[in-house]
C-alpha cells in the first residue's frame, strides 16, 4: 500500500439499503457503517455558496482510502454516489469516487451535505 502513512484519519462510510414500503415508497431498510483509514485533502480555498440570499461556508474535501480488496477485512465495500462519508462528525455527500492507480486506491470526492442550503 502505497503512502499509508498520510491515511491518518479515520472516516466511516455509510451505505443505505433501500427497499419499497406497501406503497412503493422508497424505504430505507439498512444502514451499513464501515470504518476505514484516510487521507484527507482539502480542496481548494474557503468558498461561500448563495441561496436564497443567505451564504453557507462551502467545505469540499477528497478522501484518499486503500482500494477495497476482497482478500481484506473490509471486504465487499463498494462505494456509491448516494452514500455519505462521516468525518469529524459531519456527514459528507459523494460527488463521485475514482480509481488510483491499479488498484492501488480510491480518491471519494466530498462537499459536506447541507451546505447548499438544503
């Protein structure tokens, strides 16, 4: 694993199983929380989003992680855009992931959910 030195931080990763109530409502029928080493990169500056003439701090980070190997503890993890990233507390949203190398790690682009004003 390369530069496992700089994945100090540790996230959870949060992964929600959606299934249809009698209704056909979308329902969330399990959560699945796994804990992982990162690094943590933010990106760029300080940035401010406007909605509805009120202004949000803007906070975008990027998760460096170990490429998830079936041979691992953490096997079977696959990452998704409709999952979220916890990290110092706060729940960040998936803007997309990608691939290091050959499998060699994974870069999850985050931007902290609620910062739009939603």
């Amino acid at each position: 694993m390369k530069n496992a030195g700089r994945r100090d931080r540790y996230i959870t990763h949060r992964a929600e199983t959606l299934t249809q109530d009698s209704y056909g409502q979308p329902t969330v029928s399990a959560t699945t929380d796994t804990n992982m080493w990162a690094e943590v990169v933010y990106a760029g500056s300080a940035g401010e989003s406007m909605k509805a003439y009120q202004i949000f701090p803007q906070r975008d980070l990027t998760f460096v992680v170990h490429h998830p190997n079936p041979t691992d503890d953490v096997a079977g993890v696959s990452i998704a855009q409709d999952d979220a990233i916890i990290f110092e507390s706060r729940e960040d949203e998936i803007l997309g992931v990608e691939e290091i190398g050959r499998r060699d790690g994974l870069r999850i682009f985050c931007k902290e959910k609620g910062t739009d004003g939603r």
